[in-house]
C-alpha cells in the first residue's frame, strides 16, 4: 500500500476528507485509508495499489475546512461597519465579518491541504466564490495562472464588504506606472492614503537601490498598521504605518534570517530615506538593536541561523533574533563594507569571521581596562571579529585600530582626555568601561552622538543587571542627563529606569528611592515642553512630550498628575478636544491610575464606543494600569470575552505585567483560568507565546520562576516552550540582581538624597 503525506491542520477534518489519484497509465483510485497525527499537523492517505512511474499523477482532494477566528490560515475578523454594509455581509452577534489569510510560515495547512514548508514549492490556479456585491482580492490577477516557483506563504487571498484608495508610481515599469492600491471595509478608505502614499513611495524607492519591482502581491494589515487618521490617530503611529509598509522581503534571500533580517533592516532604510526628520536610525539602536540584546544575552535565545528540524518549530525563530538581530548584524555589515573588507584585507574566507555572528547565540562583550591586569579572562573563547568604531581625537595613533580579532589588545596613543568606543553604536555588542570613565563621559555629552548616549545608557543598565557593572554606576551617568532634548535618549534612559524600579518594586525603600531620582531627572525637561502641541513643532518633540508626561505621572509629579486629571475628566465629560490624540495614553493611564472604578469603568466605556482607528488599543495599555485585584480581575475577564480581538489581549497583559501592583493578580489569573487563556490563544502559537512572555518575564524572585515551571511541568507546551525558557531566564536574571544590588542600591540613593537612612 502506498503512503501520500500531506498538511491537513485540524483534526476535525478527518471524516471529511476525501482522497484520490489518477496517471496517465492507470485507472483512478480512491484512497483506502486516511490517517491524521496531530502532533505534526499531517494527513497520510493510503492506497491499495501503488503508483505507476508517470510525469504526471493527479492527486484529488475534497476537502472541508472551517474560516476560524485565530489570525491563521483562512480566518475571519470582526469589525463594526462605519457605514451600512450589504445584507451578504455575514454577523457575529453585533459585529460584521470580513475574511482573509495568514499562511505565514506554516499556516496554509489550516486553510487547505498542502504541502506549505518552504523547501516543497508549488505554482496555483486558485477560485472563490463570493456574493456578488462583496469584494475579492488575491495576491495575483484575475483568471490567470501563476507559474513561478514561489512558496505559500506569497499565496494570499481576501473579501469583504472593501473599496479603495489608489495612485499610480512616479517610475515605470514595463513602459507605464504601476497602480497601488490599499483596500479597506467602506467607509474608511480616507484614512488609507497616508499607508497609500508610503507604499508607491517604497516601491519606487527600492527600484531604484534593489532593482525593478513588478511584483504583484497582496498584504493583509491590522488596522493600526496601515491606516492613520491626520485628525484623530495618536502620531506616533504615523511611524508605525510607514516602518510596517516599508518592510519588505527580497526573494533573493534564501536563510530566513537574511530574509527577514534583511526586510527588517531595508524597511528601516526606506523610512529613514521618507522621513529624515524621524531619525530612525536612533530609534534603531534604541528599539531594534536594544531588544535583539536583551533576548540575545538569555541562554535561551538562539543563533541568527537556525537548523529547523519541524517547520511547525519556524514560528518560535520568527522573533527578536531573526529579525532584529539579524538587521543589526545587516547594519553593522553594511556600515563598515564587511564582507567585501574582510575578504578583500585578509585574502580569508569571510565566513570565517562571519560565523560567530550567525551560527553563535549571545554576542561580545567588550571590557576596557585602563590600567594593566584589569581584565579578567572570559570563559566564553569565541573570537569574534569586532569593529571597534574608536571615537576620539582623529590624530592620535591609535584612531587608526579599526577592528579587534584577538581575546585581548593593547591600544596605545589613545587621548584619555575623550574617547569612545562603538561609534554611532554600529557594532552589535556592549562596552564595559571603568565607573570613573563611565562618569567621566557623562560630563562630555557634547561630545557624543544620539546613538552613542543611547549606546551608553542601554550598556550601562544591561552591564548592571548581569553583574558586569554597577547601577550606581548607571545612576550617577544618568543624573547628568537634565538637559536632554533627543526623544530617542530619552526614551532608552526611561525604559532603563523603569526596568529597574520594576525589579526593586517589592522593596519600598528602594523603589521611592528610584521614584524620587525619576523625578528630578524628568521635571525640568517636562516642565518646559509643556502640554500644548504647535503647529510648528516636529515629529519627535510631540513623541517626547507624551513619553515625559507619561513617566511624570507615573513618578507622581503633582503638577502632571493635576493636569491630566482635569484633562481626563473634561474629555469623559464629551470635551473630546481637552486631551491632545497624541496624548490620551498618558493621561488615560494616569486617569485609571489614579481614579479607582470610576475611571476603570470610563476607559472600558471609551473602548466599546471608540471609533478611532487605535483607540482600542490606546484603551486596553491604559487599563492595565489599575490598583486593585477586582480590578485587575474584572479586566481579564474582559480581555477574554468577546470583546477583545485574540491578536490584542496581549496589550492589555503588557501593561498588566508592567504594573507592580498588579503582575501578581495576573499569573494569579492565567493559573486559575488556564483553560480559558489556552483556548482562546492557543489557535495561533505566534500570540499565546507572545502573549506568556509578555505576562511574566517581569517577575524578579526565584521562588515565581518555580512556580511557573512547576505550573507547566507536565503540559503539552508545543509552540511557546522556548518563550518559556526565555521567561525562566529572564526572572532568575532579575532575581539574582535584585538579591545581589539591593542593598548597594539603596545605599547609592540615601549618599545621594534620594532615599533617608
């Protein structure tokens, strides 16, 4: 009998799977026997007779599926309509329905039966029948064949209740523009052409850098990715929209880290090339660059390259690391020329000093000792190649050391007066310094560049947490950053800080301590920057303003948090003018912060009635800042009601998480409720190992990395099992610095004021 294997995703199609072949030497047949493993997501129908040699065996599949809600394979998405749909538009008790794909990396399977694994390519002649006053969209023409060998995840198909918004590109391509066109449900098209307007711009952008593109294709968004409402959507989403439609995958890549990696780094370029006054290569370092070490330094995170031995693995190597320290990696390639440099300098393979980069997790640490024997011998012998990117006086012999390929090297003719290592933060690595250098370039600001502050902050607090450094050391940098005006400085020094308070939250003492340091750092910037936006102020002074007044409020400035009260209230009043769009996330969190059930309930309102296009999620980051246990209860139970989309229940978690007083409650929750929080997560791995990393990678005792093992000790953990391995890391992280800082900490802020003895 003759085994055919195929990826069949729900185990309920079994019994309506119907199966046969026919070749041109033999009569059909139909299959004798059909077999599911739910384990690797694979159907194997049997045959009583073999297959007969043939250039073409016809294999026929009838088949049943279900259009499900999780945001995988061929799904369904609720919406409220803004104006009156067609009758054929299909409900959901009150919301409206549209329907699309999401095959990505392996998720085809659930929307037909298919080989969907990347090294198993086919071409498609697809059909779908649709009522006649629906739209239907798909990645190619209509009534035409597609003959290249691209794999499914470029197969992609929509409909809906849709129209559109279209313009044409500057450049030509095949002798005339090429249209681009964004679709949305009715009623909502206007808020597409800010998306539109980047998507023509892109193409034509990596025409002329990357070649011709003539592709045809199809991209599904979420709401918040591609439209923007110039009158009511929060700015900094303007941001989003452009990076997310700039993200671009180059079919010449074949690894998927050079493929993601690379989409990741030449989105990031595009934006930069649009939108100069963005300076998104600061925002780079402070967001990319930053998260890729942070999941990079756990011992569960994984090599840029990975060997995948399932496909269904692929979704958990769809994280930080392939995307994020893969473009970091990109940069810092292209930066310094460095394959063509290395190979060209030292008549080597390339690959040679390449490897640690992608085959190696983890990253260097480059310790500096001004004086000799200062430097202690590493247990990790990895030699890595390392630009060193010396900043300091360009005429003193030792600017001239470009690259470090030895354990240890001596450079000498440095100007001790100033210098810096790791220019612009081009390098992915960190830098150690001595604390009296460390305080030193503190008091040379002038000097460095946006990314080198960025560098120097987010080096310092990672340096601290690990033991390598001191947050003493940390601090006393810091306290010299009053006059800070860089949006990007400012948001890495207060992610640092509030990282930390997180940790030392338990510890009254410590975490007023770091309350009160917040404080003085923060106020004079948020004092001057103030509350009303300009007509002719930039992009990132209105980010900075919402970032201040945020962390002001948080830190219990009076001024902020009577402002932000009275906003809150005249605007819960219908004064829908009294708080800026760029600004209701601080002063909804500061509503619900301070509020008590009242405000709770008025935000919850706000989110039910919201017709902005972020609203939503504006609202449920904002919930997650209540005070007490029923509170945070009742919000859970409304994360996992209806009323929440499975790809948002995680916003609500983060800020949850964030929150010391209500972290506890959550796992707490997910523990009591498991059952309800897998079945409506776990149709899609990607957002239940999101969605648990979010929720408790801010613990810091190893008493609650015990207990979280123990709770999934014995549970089926496929697809989110390395999410809680970085979980496990993350939590004995903070706790062995928690133990080992505490009381030095606290110490450093009573020396300073900060803190009574």
């Amino acid at each position: 009998m003759l085994g055919c294997r195929l990826k069949a995703q729900k185990v309920r199609y079994m019994n309506q799977i119907h199966c046969g072949w026919q070749c041109s030497q033999d009569l059909a047949q139909k299959a004798v026997n059909i077999s599911y493993d739910e384990a690797s997501r694979r159907a194997t129908f049997g045959f009583a007779q073999d297959i007969s040699p043939s250039k073409q065996v016809v294999l026929g599949i009838e088949f049943t599926g279900i259009m499900n809600n999780n945001m995988a394979g061929f799904y369904r998405s609720k919406y409220k309509p803004v104006v009156k749909p067609p009758k054929s538009v299909p409900k959901e008790g009150d919301d409206h329905l549209m329907f699309s794909t999401q095959f990505e990396s392996c998720s085809s399977r659930e929307a037909f039966p298919c080989f969907d694994e990347p090294n198993l390519k086919a071409s498609f002649d697809f059909s779908i029948e649709i009522p006649e006053d629906l739209v239907a969209l798909s990645n190619m023409p209509e009534r035409t064949v597609k003959d290249s060998k691209e794999g499914l995840k470029l197969l992609a198909w929509a409909f809906g209740d849709l129209e559109y918004v279209e313009e044409f590109t500057k450049r030509k391509y095949g002798g005339k523009p090429m249209p681009v066109r964004v679709y949305t449900t009715k009623g909502l098209k206007e808020q597409a052409r800010f998306g539109l307007k980047n998507a023509y711009e892109v193409v034509d952008y990596f025409s002329e850098s990357h070649g011709a593109m003539e592709n045809w294709g199809l991209i599904t968004y979420r709401t918040t990715a591609i439209l923007f409402d110039e009158q009511h959507s929060d700015a900094k989403y303007r941001n989003r929209v452009a990076y997310v439609v700039a993200h671009v995958t180059m079919e010449w890549w074949s690894e998927l880290w050079l493929n993601e990696g690379f989409a990741t780094w030449v989105g990031w370029l595009a934006v930069a090339h649009l939108y100069p006054d963005f300076h998104v290569w600061c925002q780079f370092v402070t967001e990319a660059v930053q998260t890729a070490q942070q999941l990079d330094s756990l011992r569960g995170s994984h090599p840029i390259e990975v060997p995948v031995k399932d496909a269904l693995e692929i979704d958990q190597i769809f994280d930080a690391i392939s995307y994020l320290k893969g473009s970091s990696v990109i940069r810092n390639a292209t930066t310094n020329d460095l394959w063509a440099a290395l190979s060209k300098a030292s008549g080597k393979d390339v690959t040679q000093f390449m490897d640690p980069w992608i085959r190696k997790i983890g990253f260097p640490l480059l310790t500096v000792a001004e004086e000799p024997g200062d430097v202690k011998a590493a247990d990790d012998q990895t030699l890595w190649w390392i630009p060193l990117g010396l900043k300091t006086n360009p005429r003193v012999s030792g600017a001239a050391v470009e690259a470090l390929t030895a354990k240890e090297e001596t450079l000498r003719g440095i100007d001790d007066t100033f210098y810096k290592l790791n220019a612009d933060q081009n390098g992915f690595y960190r830098t150690n310094y001595p604390p009296a250098r460390l305080a030193t370039m503190g008091t040379q600001l002038d000097k460095l560049s946006t990314e080198d502050k960025i560098g120097l902050v987010a080096d310092a607090a990672a340096l601290a947490i690990s033991g390598a450094g001191t947050t003493a050391g940390l601090l006393t940098f810091v306290s010299n950053f009053t006059h800070e005006t860089s949006h990007s400085v400012w948001a890495q020094l207060l992610a640092s800080l509030l990282n930390i308070r997180s940790i030392f939250a338990e510890n009254i003492p410590v975490a007023d301590g770091l309350k009160h340091f917040t404080l003085k750092l923060l106020s004079s910037a948020t004092e001057e920057i103030g509350w009303e936006y300009r007509p002719e102020e930039d992009y990132l002074t209105g980010q900075l303003r919402a970032l201040l007044i945020g962390t002001a409020g948080g830190a219990r400035h009076a001024a902020t948090i009577k402002e932000a009260k009275s906003r809150f209230k005249r605007y819960v009043a219908g004064e829908r003018d009294a708080i800026h769009p760029s600004l209701r996330l601080p002063v909804f969190r500061i509503g619900v912060t301070e509020g008590g059930k009242a405000a709770y309930e008025a935000v919850k309102n706000e989110y039910l009635q919201t017709t902005s296009i972020d609203g939503k999620e504006i609202c449920l980051q904002s919930l997650g800042w209540v005070q007490t246990t029923d509170l945070v209860n009742d919000f859970l139970d409304f994360q996992f009601s209806d009323n929440v989309k499975v790809q948002d229940v995680h916003s609500g978690s983060l800020a949850l998480a964030a929150n010391a007083s209500a972290r506890d409650a959550l796992w707490l929750y997910i523990k009591d409720h498991w059952d309800d929080v897998h079945g409506k997560l776990s149709g899609n791995a990607v957002v239940l190992d999101r969605y648990l990393k979010n929720s408790l990678q801010k613990f810091a005792s190893h008493e609650k990395e015990k207990d979280i093992a123990s709770f999934f000790e014995g549970k089926d953990t496929k697809g989110f099992d390395r999410g809680l391995v970085q979980v496990s890391d993350t939590v004995r992280g903070n706790a062995k610095y928690k133990e080992r800082d505490e009381k030095l900490v606290l110490e450093w802020l009573q020396a300073n004021g900060y803190a009574t003895k």
